[in-house]
C-alpha cells in the first residue's frame, strides 16, 4: 500500500444520532478493526461530519478531506459505508468511479464489502450502483417523513423552535415568559404606543442600557463596547410579532427539495393558532401599536425634509463596499438630495467614536477615485513590466538552464537553485482571478486611466471596500495583491 496519509471519514446526521449503531463511537470502532488489517504504517487522520446530511457535499470535513485528495496526498480512504460518505447517488458515484482513481486514492466501504483496489478498471458492478441509488432513495423518503411528521405538529401546534421569540423560552417543549426579556418587550411596546419614534425608542433602549436579543442570548455584559445599540428592523420585528399576545405562528419557511435551502413563505399560508401561550402584551396595546406604525410608515415615502428631498433612484458604485473603520459595520446610503454613507449603528451611542459618522458620496467616490486612478498606474507599470524584453530574456535563460540539466551538464541541485534565482522578479506580475465583464484587467485597468469619475466596473474590479474613518479619513481596500 501507499504510503499516502490514510483517511477515516465519519458522518452523523442528526437523525443518524438516535441510532447507537450509527454513533460517532460505533463508525470509528468499525473503522479501525478494518485499518487493523490493512498491514501500512501510514499516517491516519479522522475526519468527522456532525449533524450534516448526506444529500450533499457541502460538509467541513468532506471539504478538508477532498482538498487533501486534489493534493495527492490521501492514499486511501475508508467509510462505514456509501451513505456515509453521501446519499446523492450522481455525486457519490463521480467521487468514488472518477476522481478517487485520478489520484490514485483507494476507497473502501466497509458494511458494504467494497474495496476499489479490487475493481481496477471498473466501477464496482451493478451492485453498488443500485446501493448508490437505494441510498438516495432512502434519504428522500425520510426526508419526505419527516417534512410531514413536523407539519402535523405545526398544525397542532407542538413544534417549539429552541430559537423562540425574545421574551420566551422553552421548557418542555412549550412557551414561558422570560420575565426579564419580557420586561423589555413590555417597554418598547409602550413607548410605541405613546409616540415615540423607532430612532427615539432605540436611543432610549440604549440610554438605559436595554440588551438586545442577541445580546441578552449570549448573556453579554452591557458594559461592553457598543453593547445595546439597538436597530430599527429589531424594534419593528418585535412590534408586529403576534407571538406576543399568545398567537403560535410556524411554517414562515421551507425547504422545498432535499438538499435544498429554506425560503420564505407567504404570510397567508403561515399557520396561526391564537391563545396557544402566555401573551407578554394585551391585544388592544398590540392592535394600538400596529395603527401608530401604519400611520407613521405611509408619510416616510417620499417626504420631505427642510430642503433635503428623497429620490427613489439614488445610487453610487460605492454602494455596498462602504463599512465605518470604527464599529466595522456597512454604512448604508442615504436616498436625499444630499446623498452621503452614514454610520447607522451607532446613530444611538453619541459616546461611539464614529457616532453621526457620515461622509458625502460624491467627496467619497472623488477620493476613491484618485486611488483607483493612482492603483491602476501601478497595476498597468507591472503588467507591462512582466511583458518587457527583459521579461523574455529571462525565459529564455530559463529554457537554457532546462537544456543543461537534460542534457548532463548540471545537477538537479543546481538546476532547483539557479530556476528559482530565475523566477525571483524585481516586481511580480499583478493577475487578477476573474475579468471585469469579460474583459482582461489590463483593459479595465487602461479604461480607469482615461475616464473622467469613478464607475462601477472599476469599482467591481479593483476595490474590495473603503474604510471610513472620523475626520473623513478613508482607506481602500483592494481585491488584487
């Protein structure tokens, strides 16, 4: 056998955990009585999936090892059996039939009796390809189970989510008030009820040092740095949860396919059962809250504001790159007349370094521009620099010293050393991995050059974010080296 590194690979989904013949204990056990007799003295690592499905590879463990078998390094790898390793039956099959053998890695599943080395030059027979398929089949089935056997418990009402809704928590699958949590809730219902603005209600939540959900989950100190800044989409989340006044509510996602990933669901086929719980709110102060918002939300669209009005199409190829230096969060762009990125976070902590940060859009991307305009001088000296006659000379000294060590002339050690003073350039090439709308980087670097104001093709290109700073003070962050 290789001396290659031999590789265990083990996986639990969380279904597989109420099976003790499928545990972690049991799989390494199995493993290594069939590593026993395998009679190497080859490095073994374990790789272990837990609580990932099968019906995929989109597993850490899966990943890391597959990235050592492109390596070359994984000389054989052992599973349980085939659904261990996955039950996609196309995906499973192109591993263990196509890219295993490349590399020469063997592969053996041990309940099923299948050792590659014995089916050189074949794909193991009809047999494992119908175990391929069963597997699949199985995961399909159960998967279709069990999607039924927890939509009949939404219905009645028994699938309690451990993430519930902050003022609750479980306690044997049913849902108590979290009375401190809930003291919270409490509080910002009413200071909706009495007029207070989202802003105003999470400057007042911050004053008085209100944990957020997140927060009060981790049990994180409100002594910490930027701790209790509330955002607006929370408050809001909290004011329009009917949870609050006893309604269970289930089903807003779904996976529609095996495999797949939950997406959301129309609020009209959420299912509703109403008194399933104790309510942390009356129903007249939630429905009093629901007009406020209702009366408060229409009049924002396209209002205005002193001299500052509010367009629909404002934009800037900055948009989504711009994040405060400070508090490390994305600073949205303001839609008003006087487009600026503002720090929103910390809108709340006037005690915040970057509090009231803004800067405005067309001062940022002027300066960005500058830097990108500078950048691309640089980019566009080493590409040609790589191309110089220089450049060829190299090459040619290279081909040269191939010759030499071919025909005798120089040893291997020789050869290894001088090749590597060769590719040892003054300045290295700058490649880009991608193109910039199908064009190469020297053409969008070039485009940069000559245009008059930022784009954002260049943007796309080159810079990966901006840091803003206090004291309008910015740092760009580019994607090339």
């Amino acid at each position: 056998m290789d001396n290659g590194i031999i590789a265990k690979y083990i996986r639990l989904s969380m279904d597989d955990a109420k099976t003790d013949s499928m545990s972690i204990e049991n799989q390494r056990l199995l493993l290594n009585k069939r590593i026993a007799v395998l009679d190497t003295d080859a490095e073994i690592l374990e790789f272990i999936d837990n609580g990932n499905s099968g019906t995929n590879f989109e597993r850490p463990a899966v990943q890391e090892l597959l990235e050592l078998v492109r390596q070359g390094q994984i000389s054989c790898i052992l599973v349980k059996d085939f659904s261990r390793f996955g039950r996609n039956a196309l995906e499973t099959g192109y591993f263990i039939e196509r890219v295993f053998p490349l590399y020469r890695t063997r592969f053996i599943s041990v309940s099923d009796g299948f050792d590659s080395a014995e089916h050189e030059g074949s794909t193991g027979g009809l047999e494992v390809s119908f175990k391929f398929l069963m597997h699949e089949y199985y995961s399909r089935d159960l998967s279709q189970k069990i999607r039924s056997a927890k939509q009949a418990k939404m219905q009645r009402g028994e699938s309690i989510s451990k993430n519930c809704a902050f003022g609750y928590e479980k306690v044997e699958n049913r849902l108590e008030i979290d009375q401190t949590a809930a003291e919270t809730v409490r509080f910002i219902f009413d200071l909706a009820a009495n007029g207070q603005s989202l802003s105003e209600i999470a400057k007042i939540l911050y004053n008085e040092q209100h944990p957020t959900p997140g927060e009060y989950k981790r049990g994180k100190s409100t002594t910490d740095d930027l701790s209790c800044v509330w955002n607006k989409s929370v408050i809001v989340k909290i004011l329009r949860d009917e949870q609050y006044i006893g309604t269970y509510i289930a089903g807003k996602t779904q996976k529609p396919e095996l495999g797949g990933k939950q997406v959301k669901v129309p609020e009209s086929e959420w299912i509703k059962i109403p008194n399933h719980h104790p309510a942390i709110v009356e129903p007249s102060l939630f429905e009093a809250v629901q007009q406020v918002l209702e009366q408060k939300s229409e009049p924002l669209r396209g209002r205005k504001i002193g001299t500052s009005e509010r367009h629909k199409n404002v934009n800037s190829p900055l948009k989504g790159r711009v994040v405060c230096g400070f508090c490390e969060h994305k600073m949205p762009l303001s839609q008003t007349k006087n487009t600026a990125f503002h720090c929103q976070f910390t809108r709340v902590a006037p005690d915040s370094e970057c509090y009231r940060l803004k800067i405005p859009a067309k001062k940022l991307e002027t300066e960005v521009y500058k830097a990108v305009s500078q950048r691309a001088k640089q980019i566009l000296g080493n590409i040609e620099d790589n191309h110089s006659p220089k450049s060829s000379e190299n090459e040619d000294a290279k081909r040269i010293l191939y010759e030499q060590f071919v025909l005798g002339e120089i040893g291997e050690e020789q050869y290894k050393t001088a090749k590597a003073e060769l590719g040892r350039p003054s300045r290295c090439a700058i490649q880009h991995k991608g193109k910039a709308a199908g064009k190469p980087l020297s053409s969008t670097v070039r485009k940069a050059l000559g245009a008059k104001k930022l784009s954002s093709e260049l943007v796309e290109t080159l810079v990966d974010k901006v840091l803003v700073y206090p004291g309008m003070k910015i740092e760009v962050v580019w994607k090339t080296p």
